[in-house]
C-alpha cells in the first residue's frame, strides 16, 4: 500500500484541481494557473503523487525543439 499523500495546503490544492478535472487529462501549465502554484512547488508534488501511485503522468515531447511544449512561435 502506497504511503498517504502530504496534506499540506499546496498539495490539497493540486489534488483538488486534478480531482474536479478528472477525468480529462490535466497539463501542468493548467495545474499551475489553477493553483496559483509556481513550477518549483508544483512539479515537485506531482512527481511525489506520481512515485506514491496517486497519479498516471506522461511528458509530451515539444514540436519545436529547445521549447517547451505549448510554446508557439510566430
């Protein structure tokens, strides 16, 4: 059995998100907005969610090489 998931707020904020999404997908840019979390906190408890099995996480490879993807060019 997986360890119980940090409660802290910026946690329960996350999992909100992903829980009033579900089931689409989720991007991480959209969690981020969502949240008002900054990348630095947000992908750390994303990937712990992940490693504890609370989550099914997948990275998109970019169109445009040396960006990230979603990132357009004009």
């Amino acid at each position: 059995m997986p360890p119980l998931p940090n409660s802290s707020p910026p946690t329960r904020a996350v999992l909100a998100a992903l829980q009033s999404a579900y089931p689409a997908h989720t991007y991480g840019y959209d969690l981020s907005k969502g949240t008002c979390l900054k990348s630095g906190t947000l992908y750390p408890i994303l990937q712990r969610l992940h490693d504890q099995g609370y989550l099914d996480a997948q990275w998109e490879d970019s169109p445009h090489p040396g960006k990230p993807p979603g990132t357009s060019t004009a």
